[in-house]
C-alpha cells in the first residue's frame, strides 16, 4: 500500500498507509488543538471512537486553564486561596507533576503561570521585555515547592500562585482516548493531539512510522522512527513565540531563571508508555541541556529521545541509545547520523551539516 505523508499540527508526521474506506475517523478541536482518532479496523467503531472524545472532553474540563469553568480555572481565580479541596483525578495529576518536576531536574513546573502573563505568551497586548525585578517578582509565585497537598486539599504556600497543565494536559487527553480504545478491544488505531501521538497495534504487520519536523522548515521531516504501543511527542520553540525588539523568544519558560528557554535545543521529542509523561518531559528537554536529558532517559528503559539542537549553523542531534538503529535522517547520504559514544553509557549523538 502506498505511503504518504501526514502533518499533525506540533512537530511530528505520520508517515502511514491509507485506511480503507470501512475504518473510521474523527477529526476535531480540543484545546485549541486539531485532534486526530482514525481506528484501522474493518469494522463500524464509530461509537466507541465517540465514547474516546468524551474521554478527552472530561480532562479539559479539569486540567484546561482557558476555560473559565474547569477545576484548574476555578483554583486559579482564587487570589485569597491557602487550601483548596481538589478531585482524586486533580490529585493524581499533581503528583505526577511532582514526580516529573524531581525527575527532570526542575524543568517541568506547573505553576510557571505568572511568568508566562508575564512576557505575554498568550494574549496580544505589545510585547516588552520583562525587567529583572518583574522577573523575580513573577518568579516567587512559581515554585511546586510552595505547594504541598494534604488528603484531598491543595495547600499554598503564596495565595497568587497559578498552576497550568498545559505542557501535560494534551498527552493526559490522548492516554484516556487510548484506554477507551483499548478497553473496547480495538487493536490498531492512532489518536493524535496537536503532535501528541499514541500508536495502537501495528500498521500492516509493521509498527507505525514517525517522523520529526524539520525546525526550520515545517513542511519536512528531518527524520522518523518506528513504534507500536508506544507515544510520542514533541515540543519545539518554532511553533509558539514572540518578537521583541527583533529577537525571537520560545514559548517554553525555564522555570529555574524565569526566562524563555535558551538551550540551543530547537526541538526535542520523547517516547514513552505514557503520552501524559512523553508530552511533559519533551517540554522539560526542550529547557534542559542535551547531556542532562539523555541522562535521564538512559535511566529508565520507558524513555527515549531525540533532541535537535542549532550550533554554529549546524543541526546535532541527540539520539538515545534504544532509538540509535531505529531514527533515521532523511536527506542523508545513508539516512543515519554519524554516531559516537560519549561520557554517558549508550549515547548517540549525531550531526548533519
């Protein structure tokens, strides 16, 4: 069967056969994303495909801080709250989000909130550049340390604080989509979210083909791996960003300095058994050095990655060692970076020029 090309919206292509005219599919908007369920199947699962949905509707209805109704939203609204009582789903996901800020070295955070209003990322008022003293005024109401969760109540420490899902919320949407799909017995399908991705099964006996956009030119790939029961996701500063003073600012905070992200990374994707972690850690590589992301992917056997980064006109990138035979560059003489070993057990890096 012939293969094409499909964009999703973030940074990953799907690379797939076409789906016969029996399988299903749904394309919608969900947090403001184009969302893609397609079940490779030959019979009618239409309304297991609609139960999916209504998965991915309820998590925006707790973790989707743009609508003003969410359980997120009403927390936020609060500027007087010292504790708060959350759901058990609430719960659950803080303390993910604890995990993941200890695991990746502190650059995944939720409540990096006021520091994005800060610098305008998500409304159209004229952008400046933030003082030092706002920065480290914005930067005190954002720390997970100042939150502590006692049964089912959220404590703050700083009233003002805000907290925001969304470098988690999209994956956590694809996983209850996925789960849904699953516990109806559906055996291949994909569900994409804006560049999130799960594969279901198989693509025709061979595990579905991913590919990773070009950083600078959205309409290619640079290259693509192979997964099957497996996620993942990107995060790129090409996508979402603003201009001050002729100079581009990634959407991505780091909340360790209270700036956009300044990494050299231009794009950075994760593999995992989880989209919810895939899509978390992919935002806290795109702030972490290279060396320090692949440190912790060599340490856990669910995690891989590629991290493009732009040095001196050149792309690098950042294989680690479980994708090493898998990724393949395109444009390449062999379609392979050139690999070495590094101080790191089992890492790759590659480079084209």
């Amino acid at each position: 069967m012939k293969k094409k090309y499909v964009l999703f919206l973030l940074a990953i292509f799907m690379l797939c056969g076409c789906f016969n005219k029996t399988n299903n599919s749904r394309t919608f908007i969900l947090m403001g994303t184009t969302v893609n369920i397609k079940v490779k199947d030959n019979t009618n699962v239409l309304n297991i495909i609609n139960s999916s949905i209504d998965a991915m509707k309820q998590v925006t209805n707790v973790f989707n801080r743009y609508d003003p109704n969410s359980e997120v939203s009403q927390i936020n609204k609060d500027k007087e709250k010292v504790s708060v009582y959350i759901s058990e789903e609430f719960k659950n996901m803080l303390e993910l989000s604890f995990w993941l800020n200890k695991r990746s070295l502190g650059a995944f955070d939720i409540t990096v909130g006021p520091l994005e209003e800060l610098w305008g990322f998500y409304d159209d008022r004229p952008k400046f550049l933030p003082t030092t003293e706002q920065i480290r005024t914005a930067i005190k109401k954002c720390s997970m340390d100042n939150l502590k969760i006692k049964g089912n109540d959220l404590i703050f420490q700083d009233p003002e604080m805000e907290l925001d899902f969304n470098a988690l919320a999209k994956g956590y949407a694809v996983d209850a989509a996925v789960k849904v799909l699953k516990d109806n017995g559906i055996k291949r399908a994909i569900v994409d979210a804006g560049g999130d991705v799960y594969c279901i099964g198989d693509n025709n006996g061979q595990g579905w083909h991913v590919g990773v956009r070009d950083p600078e030119k959205k309409d290619n790939i640079v290259g693509f791996f192979t997964i099957s029961n497996k996620a993942a996701a990107t995060s790129g500063g090409y996508e979402k960003f603003i201009t001050i003073k002729d100079k581009e600012y990634p959407h991505i905070i780091d909340p360790r300095t209270g700036y956009p992200a300044d990494s050299n990374v231009v794009s950075s994707t994760v593999l995992s058994s989880k989209c919810t972690i895939a899509d978390a850690l992919a935002t806290a590589f795109f702030v972490l050095h290279p060396e320090q992301s692949l440190n912790i992917v060599e340490s856990d056997p669910d995690l891989e990655t590629i991290v493009i980064t732009k040095e001196n006109g050149s792309f690098k990138y950042y294989v680690s060692s479980g994708l090493k035979d898998n990724f393949k560059l395109i444009g390449v003489r062999d379609q392979r970076p050139e690999t070495r070993r590094q101080k790191v057990k089992r890492k790759f890096v590659g480079r084209i020029s």
